[in-house]
C-alpha cells in the first residue's frame, strides 16, 4: 500500500511517500481503507519530533480518517463496508490503516467522508472544550483566537449551535473574510488594532465570556484582560510558538478560570462520554446543523506542504488529504 512515512524527525519535506506492507489485524482490531485522513496542526509537530509525544522513525503520521472496513478481528462486531470514523495513534496518511475497534465509530453509508476525517480531532476538540471545560450557555460571548485555523473554524460553527456569539480573532484580511463566511458575527484584525480594547467595546465594557486559544503568545494575556468576570480561558495549544506566561493576579481580580483542554487524554479517561459527544456531532451533521466542509484537500503526495502550511501559519481552515 501507499503511505507517508517519517524515516528521519524533520520539517515534513524530509516525508516519503513509500509503498509499505499492509497492517495485519490483530483480535480486537479492524482494517479500514481510507477514503480520506484529517490533517492538524500536531501532524507538523509530531513529525518534527516536536509533539507532548515523541515517536521514533520510522512511522507514518496521520490520526484521523474516514473509510471503509475492510477486514475485522476475531472480537469485533462491526460488518466489513461499514462506513467508519476512526482515530488512530498514528497511520492515517496511508491506503490502510489498522486500529482499535473502540476508536472506530460507524457512521451512515452516506455520510460524507470529507466531514468524517474533518471531525475527529478539531470538532471533538472544540466541542468538549466548550461543552465540558467552559460549561458554555447559550447567550454566552464566546472569544476565537486563531479564528480562521482548524479549531477556530470548528469553534465558530459550534458556537453557532450552542447558541453563543462570536468574536474572532484573525492576522489578515484573507482570514477574516473566511471567519466571516463560515458565521463569525464579528471580526478583530489584532494584527490592526489591540485586542483587548477592541473586545470590550464590542463587548459594551463587559468582555467575553469565555476565550478558546490555540494560539499562545502575546495574545493569551491581551485576551484573558479582555475577559468578563467569572470568564473562562480555554488553552488548546500554541500554533504561535511561544508559550505564555501570566501574571496570576489577573485571575484573582477578575475571578477568571484558566482551564486546560487536552482532548486526547479525555477520550482515553472517559470513553462513554466521548461516545456521547461523537453521537451529537454526527446528529449536528446529520440534522443540518452543523456543515463540515473543509477548505483545502491535498492529494497524499502533496502532504508534505499541507503540514508545512501549518508551520507557516498560511494555514486557512479545515485540511484533508484524499486518499
């Protein structure tokens, strides 16, 4: 089978694409062929050697796909051509890839496998986030840095269904017009003015309720002073490079919750209620809710610039790879 693979830790061009041995299966697992993988931010990182996880070389990246089962173990219960989602460790960016049978979720024969791969890691992300860290209201204002990447797209269409309004944070003009089109009720170029000033003026002087911030640097600080009382700060990760550093006064004065949001860890630890968000998501897709449609799809060639798009922040909205 075809696959991308890491043979050295590097910048994604050092990525080869190399036809490899398809996976055997073991009892509790399944094969799926992939239609379509997700691409994310932490893909770039991994390969790099740069991720909270290192793995050795030689391996093949990529841990969110859409496809068909192919072949099944001895323990699992799921038909050979159900359509699935899955989420794998790692090997997504492949023709085939084995996994778990409890990180497969069945979906209809007509899903759209371009929204399967796109929902794993930034829709689940962004909705537990919200729904489970941030206790999100409806009514409740709702701060997107980084507004026009992977989990800022997921968070504005989300915010939509929760009922919340949006404020999103954006460097240019390209993005900003892509946070408005996918539903951004209003757009902040915080490369143009300063950001906490802006906020509270669109805010009336309260400022926001809750922030979710996959961005880092100097823009954690400016967004958690424009923060309401009782607000909740929601760190996702740091595509700016720089770690923040804040001065914990600012938490005690506005009675602001800085809460960590590490998604992949929460699915290992408690895997009903992952089980009960991927079951809404898929509703919200499947009731018209919620339109996953992503912006960029690469053909597995070209992965290698998808993931360097990433480092370089030219990134615009959802990536796939077509598989």
């Amino acid at each position: 089978m075809k696959a991308v693979v890491c043979t050295k830790l590097g910048d994604p061009n050092l990525l080869e694409i190399k036809e490899v041995d398809k996976p055997i299966i073991s009892k509790d697992e399944v094969l799926i062929k992939v239609e379509v993988a997700g691409v994310n931010f932490p893909d770039a990182l991994l390969v790099q050697g740069k991720y909270q996880i290192v793995i050795d070389p030689p391996f093949i990246p990529g841990n969110e796909v859409c496809g068909i089962v192919e072949e099944i173990g001895e323990n699992v219960d799921i038909p050979v051509g159900t359509k699935v989602i899955g989420i794998p460790p790692i090997g997504g960016f492949a023709e085939f890839v084995s996994l778990n049978k409890n990180l497969v979720i069945p979906v209809n024969e007509g899903f759209d496998p371009l929204a399967g791969a796109s929902l794993p890691i930034n829709y689940g992300t962004s909705y537990y986030a919200l729904k489970r860290r941030a206790n999100a209201q409806s009514g409740e204002s709702l701060l997107v840095l980084g507004a026009s990447g992977g989990i800022g797209t997921a968070a504005i269409q989300l915010a939509k269904v929760m009922g919340l309004k949006t404020i999103c944070a954006v460097g240019s003009e390209d993005k900003a017009k892509y946070a408005k089109n996918i539903g951004g009720d209003e757009i902040i170029r915080y490369d143009q003015v300063d950001l906490k000033e802006t906020v509270k003026e669109l805010t009336g002087g309260k400022g926001v309720d809750i922030v979710i911030d996959p961005v880092g640097g100097d823009a954690t600080e400016q967004a958690l002073r424009a923060t309401a009382f009782n607000g909740r700060l929601l760190v996702i990760g740091f595509a700016n490079g720089e770690i923040p550093k804040i001065s914990l006064n600012l938490t005690l004065v506005k009675g602001v919750s800085i809460v960590g949001v590490w998604w992949g860890r929460w699915t290992n630890t408690s895997p009903d209620e992952t089980a009960q968000d991927f079951k809404e998501l898929i509703s919200f897709v499947e009731n018209g809710k919620l339109d996953i449609i992503p912006k960029n799809i690469y053909k597995i060639d070209k992965t290698a610039v998808a993931l360097e798009n990433f480092l370089t922040r030219r990134n615009i909205g959802k990536t796939v790879i077509s598989v």
